[in-house]
C-alpha cells in the first residue's frame, strides 16, 4: 500500500534540532556556552520513532516535536525521506514507499521486517527503510571536519588515523570529500571536555578537546609523557594555564614523568613507553627545586583543590607576588629573596614546555 504525506506526518508541528551547534562554534573559556551543557549534549541520545534505531550527537541533526509533553524523535534522513527511490540494486524501475508486512522480505539484508519499505509493483522487489538509508545510518558528523564522515569497514582494519597520527586497528570513518581524510573511531568517541584525575597527576579545571595545535606556541610538550605536541593532531588543552597534553596519556591514565620522585613509581615502564628525554629530564629537575624550597611533593590530594599539582601552585603564588608564601618552614636557612626569586624563575622556566629547550640550554 503506497503511503500519502498525511501518513507520514505526526500530529504535532516538528522542530529541526542541531546537535553540534555549540561545540562547532565553541571558543575555549567563551563564557556563552556552559561546560556542562556542551557535555549534556555530546551524551545526548534517544530512539527515532520511524526506524527504531539510536539517534545520537554524532547524527547531529534530528527532529523533535515541538510540544514539551511529546517525546517523537525522528532522524533528518527518515522525517525527509522521498516518496520515490533509484535503487542501484533495482536500477530497471523506481521503488515506491510503503508500508511492509513482517512476512515481506527484504531482497538487500533477506530479512524480514514489518514497517516501511520501498517496493517495485513490476518485479515484486522490495527493500526495508534501513536497507534504503543505509548510507544515512552509517554516515556521521564530527566538528573535527567539516563534511560528513562514513564507515567504510565492516570489520576492523589496520591503518593511520589522521586526527592523531597513529596507526590503530578498529573501525574506521571517511570524508567522500578530502580524500585522504580517515579517522579511528576511538578518536571520534573522545569526549569534548574531560577532568583529568589520575592517582599522580590531576588538572583543576575541564580539559578541551582541540582538533588542532596550528593556533599555540611551538614546540609545545605533553604535560604527561613529555613528547613534543604535533600540529594538526588531537589534543586536549586548558588555554588559562597553557596546558597541553596528548589524548592517550589524557584518557589511559599514563603516569607522568615527573612521578618519577614519587616512591611507587616504576622507572623500566616509563623507560619502556619511550616518556624518558632531555626535556622530560629538564622538567624534573625543575620540579625538584620546587619541592626543595616548598617542602611539598609534586601531587599532593591532602591539600585544598588549588593547591594539589605543585607546578600550577607555585605558578599562582609567584603570579600573586608572594613568593615566600612557598617556602617551606622548616628550612635550616631561609634565602635572601633576590636568590629566592632567581631560584623560583629558574624553576618555573625548567617547567615551562614553551621555554625550556632541553639539556643543552639548561647547561
């Protein structure tokens, strides 16, 4: 039975909704968009009331009705689906929407299913509503990119992901536009905002997602593992305190190197993850000198929020003016303040992914 447009249309008027409207145009610390909306809305996800399948952020458009009490989701491509469809598997005649019966099989995926389809009255050719939106239903958006992304494996495979550099084996997405442009889609999952909370390492304020370094200082560190950040490549970021880090050392709770003044910490696993380098050694000893004049260890959860990682602290007290507001108390022999001072810029230079330049310019 051929459906009609009253058929297909719900009761109440439908409002198209863009799922990726803030995080396209989000700026970090642009006080217009709540961190916690953004999140709200890349965990977004209901069901479409039309194919029965997962509507979620990563469809980006959908619609919705437009009346509170009415919860009728429906996919962009179902609400505007076309009466008639060319079917490369059917080129000889237009399939007609209908409505199908469960005793109807579907002649792309031979199953049967009861809902609506598009049939061929001439050859008795049918195939279901996910079969004829099958491109739809694998096609994503990301703000990574600006045009549609598709699956284009149905098993895993192993190759280059362009957000992050890496090879990785899994599922992957591709632009039919760039070409060259594919992407694994555990750096599509990646959360837009993260908290970094490790047993060794923490960050006070939510991290940023950034698909690209093109915009910061160069020569820019990990804050983890040390290795220099890649232009164009994933990473997360927190602009107030120039903090920068890789999204697997954000994510797989890698231990950072300057753990390595913390008693529990193996020096062969680090070795082994390839963490260990001139930079990764500058920064060390630049923590070391802090914690000489401050008393404190590198990560220290007993002490108030703003004063846990020992870098962003000490950064904060020597923004404030208040220098001797780190010195630990029981130091035998209080400097003057001019060696404080030098001490203290010395420090925070070692630290400083954007002015050390490795053991050399240490020396």
């Amino acid at each position: 039975m051929d459906l009609t447009v009253e058929e297909l249309q719900h009761e109440h008027p439908l409002t198209l909704v863009d799922l990726q409207l803030m995080h396209r145009d989000y700026i970090e610390d642009d006080d217009e968009y709540d961190d916690n909306e953004l999140i709200r809305m890349q965990n977004f996800h209901c069901t479409c009331n039309m194919c029965g399948r997962r509507i979620d952020w990563y469809h980006r458009y959908y619609y919705k009705c437009s009346m509170l009490s009415c919860d009728y989701s429906l996919h962009k491509f179902c609400e505007e689906i076309p009466k008639t469809l060319k079917f490369h598997g059917h080129p000889s005649h237009t399939l007609i929407l209908q409505r199908t019966t469960n005793d109807e099989k579907c002649h792309a995926c031979f199953k049967y299913r009861d809902g609506i389809g598009y049939h061929c009255s001439t050859c008795n050719f049918g195939i279901d509503l996910l079969c004829a939106t099958f491109v739809e239903q694998h096609t994503i958006h990301h703000p990574s990119h600006p045009h549609p992304l598709i699956s284009f494996s149905v098993e895993p495979i192993l190759s280059k992901c362009f957000a992050c550099g890496k090879k990785h084996e899994g599922h992957f997405y591709h632009c039919t536009t760039c070409f060259n442009f594919i992407i694994n889609s555990d750096c599509l999952s990646l959360p837009m905002k993260l908290s970094l909370q490790t047993q060794n390492f923490s960050h006070r304020h939510l991290l940023t997602l950034s698909y690209s370094f093109l915009d910061q200082l160069y020569d820019c560190e990990c804050r983890i593992c040390g290795v220099e950040l890649e232009d164009e490549h994933l990473i997360y970021k927190c602009s107030k305190c120039m903090y920068y880090v890789h999204p697997d050392c954000a994510t797989q709770r890698i231990e950072p190197f300057m753990s390595v003044f913390l008693p529990d910490m193996l020096l062969p696993n680090i070795a082994s993850m390839g963490m260990l380098n001139k930079r990764s050694d500058t920064y060390s000893f630049g923590i070391l000198i802090m914690e000489i004049i401050s008393g404190r260890n590198p990560v220290d959860y007993s002490r108030p929020p703003d004063e846990v990682n020992l870098v962003d602290w000490l950064k904060t007290m020597v923004t404030n003016r208040n220098a001797k507001g780190v010195l630990y108390p029981k130091l035998p022999e209080k400097p003057s303040s001019r060696a404080l001072k030098r001490a203290l810029l010395v420090a925070l230079r070692w630290v400083d992914p954007s002015a050390q330049r490795g053991l050399k310019w240490v020396m």
